[in-house]
C-alpha cells in the first residue's frame, strides 16, 4: 500500500495579521485554520502529517500524536527550507509528499486526493494551480507550448509579461519521494527575496526531465489568509459550503442569514429560521425546529423539538425529544427530558428537568451563589409557577406544583404543593384611587 506523507507549513510568522494569536489559529467554522487542514488530509486518507512551526510555537505540542510529528524551522527561510526542516519524516516507506498550507483553510480533502493520486499515479510533481483576474502577490505558472508546466515564477521575479498571466500557484504540491523529493536539496536562494522557494522545484524539475503534471481548483478552495480581510473572506465561503450542506436536509428559510460552524449537525427535516447562530458543539435532530434569532452553543437539540425565538442555548444542555423551549429562554448546562415546557422568559442552569415538566414564564434558577454553582432537580411532570425562583441546591419531586411567585429555598416533596410568598391583604375601600367622602 502506497504510503503519503503530508507536510503542513506553518511557520510563517503571520505579520499582517497583526495579532498576539500564532496566524493559523485563528478560526474559520469554529476551527483553527490549521486544524481544517489537518482534518482534510486525514479525510483524503492521507497516513501521516509532519506539521512544520517556528520556535516557540507551543499550541502544536497537543496536536502531536502517532500520526502528526513536529517540526521547528527556526528562521523562516523560505517554502523549500521550511518543508526540508520536516525531513525526518521523509522515512523510507513514504512514496509520496504533499505540502498544504496552514494558513489555506478551504483545500477540500478531495483535491488533496486528486493531487495524490497524480503521483501515486506516476507523476514525479503534481502542483495546483487556479485562475484569478487578480493574481498580483501569487506564483504564475510559465507553461511550454503543449501546456506543461516548466517553471513556477513568483511576483517579484516575474517580468512584465509573466506578470499578465492569470493562471497561479496555490501552493499546494505533491511530490514523489526519491529524485524529485531529492531535489529539493538542489533549491538556492537566488530570488529577489533571498529565500528558498518551494516553486524552484518545477524549475530544477524541467532541467532533470521530471513529469510534472498540473490540475486546476477554484479560487475559493485555495484562497490563503494573510489579513482578517481575508479570514472574513474564508469564513464566507466556509459558510456558504456549510450551508450548502444543511440545505441538504434542512429548509432554511433565508440561509444567508445562519451561521453554522465546522462541527454542527444538522438532522433531517430540521427547519432553521432567518439569524440563527451556532457556535460549536451543536446537533440538530430530525424533525426539530429553530426560530428566529437563536444562539446555540454545546447543544443538542432532540428529535421534534422547538427552540426560539430568541432563545439562547449553551454549556453542554440537551433538549429533549418534542420539548419546547419559547422566547427569551436562557439554558445553560441543562438537562431536559422529552416534553418539557418552558415556553417564556426563563433562566435555566445547572439543571435537570424531568418528562413533561412545565415551567412557567419567568423561572429562575439561582444556581450561582457567588462563589460556587449549584444544581436544581425537578421531577417529571412537575409545573413551577410564573415567577419563582428555585434557590440551588434544590429539588422539585415529581408532580409538585410550586405557586407562581414562590422563592423556593427547601426541597419540595413530589406531589407537594410549595407556596413561598407573602400572603396578600386586601382592604375594602382603601384604594388611594377612591374619592374622599
Ligand atoms: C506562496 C507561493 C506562491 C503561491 C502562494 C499561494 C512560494 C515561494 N510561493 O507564496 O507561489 O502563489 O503561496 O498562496 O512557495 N512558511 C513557512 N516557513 C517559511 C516560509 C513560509 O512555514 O520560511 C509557510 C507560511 O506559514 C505559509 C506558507 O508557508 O503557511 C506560505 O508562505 P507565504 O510566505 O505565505 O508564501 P506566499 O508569499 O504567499
Ligand atoms: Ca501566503
């Protein structure tokens, strides 16, 4: 079985970013850009990743595992220097390379497969090039009459001329071990900006008779982020492929107005109204429905279940199956079995909420005491009065009726009534609205 190697560079030290965060952790969908990348090379089946960081580059220390080595490149001197800095992990069972780049969120697993297979296919280099009607700052491709690719010429090398061409590097490239990985060795740093480039290679491979071979992807995938004007434009086009995918089995009403992130579920049937969020960690299931205006993050949404408008989930709650969660509801941390009402204007944390349960509108649960979280536990079928509050710790038996208004500070029986309020004084005649006699 042919074996690939994927060398993802990271090095680079993202100036234009103008951030405290390394470049290529800043998020698309969610995710770390680098992460993306990292997870659509393992989705082309690709065995193993060499992950290239300058020094000191901490946060790649926990990405390290079997199948992902580590690479320090110092001083960055360049693409070519910085994939040689991974030639440890060019072992002997490798019979290809491909070089992605972290900071190149949108490369599908499909096109690194592509590329792959070009080698693993007989090619001595496969390189991915795309159109663009702005290609100032990209590598051109210089390509012979047969339409052949001889040399890749970068922005500040290329002559007036090579400067009209449209057709540029994405950076992307496989390369066949033996000779070709070889040759790297070969690349000098004789360009105007005195670094080893990558590109060279298809020059040196032109003199050595190499067969290079060339594929195309759309500006989209291959878009690189150097500024947060391009991270937004990665995240734009993260979203409409995610949305895209929702669509799927999902009726969106206006999906250019939700927002999903790299790791959101969506069932079948779900339908998603106009601004919507979700954050990571959210699964919708089949059947379930999601008003206007809600923010989810940690959540699962259960089959047949409502949420909004206006609700906002997060810190690991589960909906439950046919539950109704109404507008201007808080969850966080809840458990909420199947059925469970709380249709307005609810705090719910830290808590677990039984079958069928309903609370009513303006239920708090005091979870936080100022120094410690606390947990409330109502049991099935149980109905809390508008306007309590359920001091935690706390438990509601099943089938207890707390009275609407009640501070609840003891546990309450299953089939109790609590009432836990002032008790009310009416006097005849005293309205202060009344006439004087
Ligand atoms: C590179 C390509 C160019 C291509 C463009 C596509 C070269 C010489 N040029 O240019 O043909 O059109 O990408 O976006 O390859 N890096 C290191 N160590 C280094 C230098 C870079 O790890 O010493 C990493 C960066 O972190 C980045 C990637 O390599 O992830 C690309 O480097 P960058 O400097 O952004 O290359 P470009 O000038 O964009
Ligand atoms: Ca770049």
């Amino acid at each position: 079985m042919a074996r690939t190697l994927a060398v993802i560079l990271a090095a680079g030290k993202g100036t234009r970013m103008r951030s405290g965060t390394p470049k290529v952790l800043h998020k698309v969908g969610g995710l770390p850009m680098v992460d993306h990348v990292l997870a659509a090379a393992k989705s082309a089946g690709v065995e193993r990743a060499a992950l290239v960081v300058g020094a000191g580059a901490s946060w790649a220390t926990d990405r390290a595992s079997d199948a992902l080595s580590l690479h320090v490149q110092t001083e960055q001197m360049g693409t070519a220097h910085a994939v040689l800095a991974a030639r440890e992990a060019f072992t002997d069972d490798i019979d290809a390379i491909v070089v992605l780049f972290g900071d190149n969120p949108l490369v599908t697993a499909a096109t690194i497969d592509r590329m792959v297979d070009r080698v693993l296919g007989g090619a001595d280099l496969a390189v991915l090039a795309f159109r663009t009607d702005a290609p100032t700052g990209y590598g051109r491709l210089l390509l012979d009459a047969n339409g052949h690719v001889r040399a890749i010429r970068e922005e500040r090398d290329a002559t007036e001329e090579e400067r009209a061409i449209t057709l540029c590097n994405s950076g992307v490239m496989a390369i066949r071990a033996g000779a070709p990985l070889d040759a790297l060795q070969a690349i000098e740093a004789n360009n105007a900006k005195g670094e080893y480039y990558l590109t060279d290679l298809v020059a040196i491979g032109a003199e050595r008779g190499f067969n290079m071979v060339w594929e195309e992807a759309p500006l989209a995938e291959v878009m690189g982020v150097n500024d947060r004007a391009q991270l937004a434009d990665a995240e734009a086009v993260f979203q409409q492929r995610a949305r895209s995918r929702a669509l799927e089995t999902a009726t969106l009403i206006a999906p250019e107005t939700v927002f999903f992130s790299h790791d959101t579920v969506v069932g079948e049937d779900v339908t998603i109204e106009p601004n919507v969020v979700f954050g990571t960690g959210v699964a919708i299931g089949d059947g379930a429905r999601i008003y206007a205006f809600t923010h989810l993050v940690d959540t699962v949404v259960s089959p047949g279940a409502a949420i909004g408008p206006f609700a906002r989930s997060r810190g690991g709650t589960n909906v439950g199956p046919g539950a109704k969660i109404g507008n201007f509801v808080e969850l966080k941390n809840a458990a909420l079995a199947t059925g469970v009402k709380i249709s307005h204007l609810s705090y719910i944390g830290d808590a677990g909420v039984g079958a069928e349960a309903n609370i009513g509108a303006g239920t708090i649960t005091c979870n936080y005491d100022g120094v410690n979280k606390h947990r409330t536990e109502i049991g099935a079928g149980a109905f809390i009065g508008s306007n309590s509050a359920l001091v935690a710790p706390v438990s509601i038996g099943e089938g207890a009726f707390v009275a609407s208004g009640s501070v609840i500070v003891e546990d309450v029986p299953a089939d109790a009534l609590a009432i836990a309020r002032g008790r009310q004084a009416t006097k005849p005649d005293r309205s202060p609205l009344k006439p004087k006699p």
